[in-house]
C-alpha cells in the first residue's frame, strides 16, 4: 500500500512547540506497521488551520487526485485534524473514495464499523453493509473469546488443533499442548533466550529433534524460524495478540489461558536479541494498587518513588521506597496507607476556595462572551462562503450539460469546487462548534476540582496518574517525617498556580481585572464599584 500523511495544528504556538512533529512520527510508525508507503507528508500551519482556503489540505486532495490508483491511504493522527463536524467528515469520505483512497486515523478506529458505513449510503451498497453487519458480530464473538483468554483461531505449531470448525462446534477451551512438537519447539526458544545460539543453529536443533518429520519438511527453512521467534512468539509466552484493539491499546496484549512455552521475560529476551535494544511490545507501567507511583518523589533524591508488597507472618504489606541507588533513603519503607491519607490531606490544601472559584468563572465567562461575537461572524462568513460554491457548483454541472465544457474540463473544474466545498463545510462547522454553552461548561469544570479529595479517591486507578499529572506536573517530594510539606515551592497545574497565588494575597477579594485575559466587561464593572 502507498499514501499520504495530513497533518493539522491549530494555532501558532502548536506550530513552535512539537505538535506538528509528534503527529507526524506517530502517523508515519502507523504506516510501518501497516505495511503503507508514506509518498508525501503534508502539513498544515496554526496560521491557516481555520480558514476556507486551507492549502494544504487541497494539496492533499489534489495531490489523491492526480495520483489516482497509486494512492491508497490518506492517514490522519486524529479525524478532528481535518474535521471535526460529522457531516463534513463524510463529505470528505466520498470524495477521497472516488479517488479509490481510504481515511486511516491513527487513534480512532475507522472504517470498519458497519454502523459508520451506513451514514455513508451513497457510497455503500445494502448488500456491503449487511455483509459488513455479519463480520462485526463475528468479530465481536472472537474478540469476546479473546478476552476469555481462549484463542479463536488454529493455534500456531506446538499446540494441537481440536478442530472445533469441522466439527461445527464453538471453540470454548485454551489450546492444549501437542506431545509431539511442543516440547521440541520449548527447548529451541528456551536455548535461544540464552543468547549462545543463531537462528541457523535453532534450525538446526530442530531438525535434530526430528521437527521437520514430524511436519513432513525435507529441512527447517530460515524463515520457519523466524515466524516460531516472531510471530508467533507471544502466543508461546502465553499471551494472545488483539488484533482489534481499543484506542489506548490496553488490551492489545491479553493472557491466555494455554500453557506457555516460556516466560515473559525470555520472550522479551528473545525480542531483544532479535531486535536490538528495542523492544516490541511495551508493557503498561500504572499499577493500580500504587497510583502514586511516579508522582510521589524522594524527598533527599528526587527520584519518583515505587511500591512494592513483601510478604510476612501476617501476608503482603504494601510499601512506597526509594530505590535509586546511592540514595541515604533506599530500602527506607513508608506504608502505602498513610503516604495517600497524607497525600488527601495535601490535596485539600490545594483546592481551590470558593471565592476564587467565583471570580475565575466571571472572568472565563465574560471572556468567552466577548468572543462569542467573532465566533458567529466567522460562522456566518462561511455559511455565505458555502452557498456562494454551492451555486458554483449548480453551474458547472449546467455548463457540463449544455456542453461548455468536455467531459475532462467537466471533471477538473467538479472536482476542484468539491475540494473547496468541503473545506468551507468543515471550517462552518468548526466555527459553530465554538459557539456552546461556556456558562455550563464552566460550572462543570469547577464543580469537578472544588474537591480534589473526593475526586481523587472516586477516579479509576488507571486514570489517577493523569490526574496526578495535571495537578503536579513535575512531581511532588515526600518526607516519612514532614509528609508533604517542604520549603521549596512545588510546580502546580495552571489553575492551582492560579489559585495559590490567589490565595497568597493581602486580600481573598481579588479584583477580577487582576487575572488574564482583562476583559471589557470586567474593566466596566471595576469602574462602576
């Protein structure tokens, strides 16, 4: 496959700092593990990301357009790099499709969904959809099995097949062991974790336990080898490789319920040998029973702080530790209890007050209000700006029917107005997107961090280190003896800067002017009190 790669900032400082970049290497990753040739990167500045005449996306276009058939994919980091209105989004569809171009999002799994398919029924047949319909709940039952731990498919070699499709049966059990081939293949991996072996040697070991009989091979080939030590080589360590995983990718990698050959940890050997110093897959570094992990720092080092539970008379004790070496506090154990009653305790500290809560409302709301007059101006420009191609549109199919254009000219000036047509839609619909409900919105994000204990301890385990993250960006140092209280001043979330600072003045009845952005209406009424 071959395509393109659109990337999209929308503002000038995404532009200085590594937006633009961070998209662009995660989209081209993508590509390589789709097997897509990346022909050309286009991207797209802060400067023209919400106007009608976005260059480079009609580059893009263009670019699927003269190149029609040696295109394959258009890939985006996410669909709200081009648009974020749905009816624009499929607009878009449609004409990449008369291109014979497909959308990939890197982060949103698109254009399997049969239910997506259906809102574009000019482009699909009933008879797709209904076929697209039956290989979801297909997949939904091999992905439900995967998630049993049971693996839906034949085993790879060394697991012997029970057949469960000839017999139209519904496969239900883990794969067991073959007797024959699963100890032969067990020793090679296990030789070849050691790093004392080649891939040409492991060949020849199996062919000295009789493997190549036993599939009738005259020999084991080379690339045999390299699909028992890559492919299939985490079905061996027990694991089960999703192939429909969700956007985070936490489960991309399940536990089956299969015996294994050989362990994690010589599967990543394995990987290791095979691959250099990278590794293959990457394992989630949250645990849940210490969330605060990797935001609680030493207080003598600085050094994020881990958890562990040794195990006693009485059963596990869960700890936090330095363990930096050199560190005076390393092997220095404080129980995991009461450094997160200690760290509740803080976070009340650093709530917001009220007062402040009050005054950062007025000053959004007014803001946004002021804005609000811009917003629709601009949504109003482009409803114009939409009408005025649509009419353009009518007309070329009119001169195209009364023969004032040939059928090429037809194509050319049809395909240039839809390209405009469909940067008009999206940039209409972005601009109404900004005109909600600010007072709602606003009063919803206060009302979450007016008690930060209480958020803290109701937030799933796997999301408090991102709470943790906004609150303490660099971290927090922890004392067994002064908890969490230190000399040097702690780096904090913008809002809790904002409302420390709040907070350290004469007076708690801060001047609503006094905070950033100074709007109008404020200034008005400061003069009227």
């Amino acid at each position: 496959m071959k395509g393109i790669i659109y990337t999209r900032v929308s503002s000038d400082e995404q532009v200085k700092g590594t937006s633009l970049e961070s998209q662009e290497a995660t989209c081209i990753e993508y590509c390589k593990s789709k097997g897509i040739t990346v022909l050309k990167i286009f991207r797209e500045e802060g400067e023209s990301a919400k106007t009608t005449d976005r260059k480079e996306f009609l580059n893009a276009l263009e670019y699927c357009k003269k190149n029609e058939e040696k295109v394959d994919a258009f890939v985006v980091y996410k669909l709200d790099r081009f648009s974020r209105n749905t009816e624009a989004h499929y607009h878009v569809k449609a004409i990449l499709s008369k291109y014979k171009v497909v959308l990939h999002s890197v982060t949103e799994p698109i254009g399997s969904d049969p239910a997506g398919k259906v809102f574009e029924a000019m482009l699909s047949a009933f008879a797709e959809f209904d076929n697209d319909i039956r290989k979801q709940r297909c997949t939904n039952g091999m992905i439900a099995r995967l998630q049993q731990g049971v693996w839906p498919w034949k085993p790879p070699m060394g697991y012997a097949c029970a057949h469960n499709k000839k017999n139209g049966s519904k496969k239900i059990e883990p794969d067991e062991p073959d007797k024959r081939t699963f100890p032969i293949i067990q020793n090679a991996l296990k030789e070849y974790a050691k790093g004392l072996y080649s891939q040409a040697e492991i060949a020849k070991m199996l062919e000295r336990d009789g493997l190549h009989e036993i599939l009738g091979k005259k020999k084991i080939s080379l690339q045999l080898v390299g699909i028992i030590l890559g492919r299939q080589l985490p079905f061996y360590a027990g694991l089960l490789v999703n192939p429909w995983p969700s956007v985070s990718g936490e489960d991309r990698l399940i536990n089956g319920l299969h015996k294994p050959m050989i362990s994690q940890e010589e599967m990543l050997d394995i990987q290791q040998l095979r691959a250099g110093k990278k590794v293959i897959y990457k394992w989630n570094r949250i645990n849940p029973k210490f969330p605060l992990r990797r935001t609680v720092l030493c207080s003598t080092c600085n050094h994020p702080l881990t958890g562990s539970a040794p195990r006693g008379n009485g059963g596990a004790y869960n700890y936090y530790h330095c363990y930096k070496a050199g560190c005076p506090l390393k092997g220095t154990f404080i129980a995991k209890n009461t450094v997160e009653e200690d760290f509740i305790e803080h976070l009340e500290s650093i709530t917001p007050t009220q007062d402040f809560l009050k005054i950062f409302k007025a000053t959004v709301i007014d803001y946004w209000k002021e804005q609000g007059t811009r917003f629709e101006q601009q949504a109003e420009q482009y409803k114009i700006r939409v009408a005025v191609l649509d009419k353009q549109r009518e007309r070329v199919f009119e001169m195209g029917e009364d023969g004032s254009y040939s059928m090429e000219e037809f194509k050319e000036r049809r395909d240039e107005i839809d390209s405009k047509l469909a940067t008009a839609r999206i940039s209409y619909g972005e601009a109404r997107i900004e005109q909600f409900d600010i007072e709602s919105a606003v009063n919803y994000a206060t009302e979450q961090i007016n008690n930060l204990p209480r958020l803290w301890e109701e937030l799933d385990p796997m999301i408090k280190p991102r709470f943790q993250k906004l609150v303490f960006p660099e971290g927090i140092p922890y004392s067994k003896e002064t908890g969490f209280r230190t000399k040097k001043k702690v780096k904090l979330g913008c809002i809790y800067e904002l409302a420390r600072v709040s907070a350290d003045s004469v007076s708690t009845d801060v001047d609503p002017t006094g905070f950033e952005p100074v709007t109008s209406s404020l200034q008005m009424r400061r003069s009227t009190n």
